[in-house]
C-alpha cells in the first residue's frame, strides 16, 4: 500500500510539471496561476499545494530534473572522453542539449529562463547552480584531457571552463531567440549545421589549450 501511495505522489507532482511546463510556454509564467496549474493537471487546488506552494518552486523542481539526467549524461562523457579534445569538448556539449526532459519543449524553455531572470525565491539560484554545474562539467573534462596529455599541462582549466560555459549558454540562447523570432523550424539545439559551427567554436578556444 506504502508503495501504491508514492506512485501516486509521484505521479500527481509529474502531472502538476508537465502541466506548468505547458502553461508557462502558452502564456508565459507571470500570467500562469497556481489554480490553472492545478486544474490542468487534473488536481484539485489544495491537492496541488500539498506538492508545491509556488510556481517558483515548480520551476526550482524543473531545473532539477533537467540538470540531474544532463549530469549524468555528461558524466559518460567525462569517464571516457574521445582522445582528440576538440571531440571530446563537442561531445559534451551536444551531450547536454540532447539529453532533457520530454516535457519541456523550446516554448516551455524560454519562459522557464525569463522565470530566472524575476525576483522568484530560489529560482534564479536554482538557474545559477544549473550553470555552474556545467562549468564544473567543463573543468573536469578539461582536467582528465591534461592528465592523458591531450592538453596543455600549461592550460588555464579555469578559465577555459568558464569560456566553454559561456559558449555552452550561448548556444541555448541562440535556440530560444529563434524559437521566439520563427527563425528556427527545428526542436533540435544542434542541427547538422549547428554542430558544424560548434565544432568550428570550440577549435578556436582549444587552440589555446593544446600542447
């Protein structure tokens, strides 16, 4: 019976992010209610708050799971990375935008990163530590190349950590301002032609971190 319950706790708090997730995307998160939530997912409002008190809470809890499954994507990559580092670094790049939650979509994305952007509780520390993540990604993919001598022993981890996290948001970026203008026709974050340019990016800040 104890098993029967947290199925279904964990399924209503599912229902309750699928549902803002859409909301937040067709009518952005200001304008989106905790009762609209609720009614969306199928939960009575008190039901509801027995899961979240906030949407800024609901957006923490997206962030989360979106940064959990790219964390451990991405320490796939990390545990063996390709050999030529230029690879590697691609590899965890297209790694992380191509591992989300089936949820979230580009609409759902853009309202979720202008969330980051108010003064809701906890949720632009949530943004941040999400990106923060990644950099840390970066730094220790950056240190297992230098340990196999693929890199420079007289790189600056650091500091390409946080050009590649840069790099990194830029991409997102790029995919959300053309979801907004109708300049992009893909879900995808990385095309083929993307993947061409990334790969043309990311040689240019490694050529300063090769031997």
């Amino acid at each position: 019976m104890a098993g029967l319950r947290e199925k279904q706790k964990e399924t209503r708090r599912q229902a309750m992010l699928t549902a803002a997730a859409r909301l937040f995307k067709e009518q952005g998160f200001a304008k989106t209610s905790m009762e609209e939530i609720a009614a969306e997912a199928g939960l009575s409002v008190a039901t509801a708050y027995n899961y979240f008190n906030t949407k800024g809470e609901i957006c923490v809890a997206i962030y989360k799971i979106d940064r959990d499954l790219v964390q451990v994507a991405t320490d796939r990559v990390i545990a063996d990375p390709p050999k030529d580092p230029v690879a590697a670094i691609c590899k965890l790049i297209e790694t992380d935008f191509e591992t989300e939650a089936p949820f979230i979509d580009r609409g759902a994305w853009e309202a979720l990163f202008l969330a980051a952007l108010q003064t809701q509780p906890g949720v632009t520390e949530a943004w941040t530590g999400a990106a923060l993540m990644r950099v840390d990604q970066f730094k220790r993919l950056l240190t297992v190349l230098k340990e196999r001598g693929a890199i420079s022993r007289k790189a600056d981890i650091e500091a390409a950590a946080e050009l590649l996290g840069a790099l990194d948001f830029s991409v997102f970026f790029n995919w959300i301002v053309e979801w907004h203008t109708g300049t992009g026709a893909t879900r995808r974050f990385l095309d083929a032609a993307k993947k061409r340019r990334l790969k043309a990016l990311v040689t240019q800040l490694a050529a300063g971190l090769l031997p």
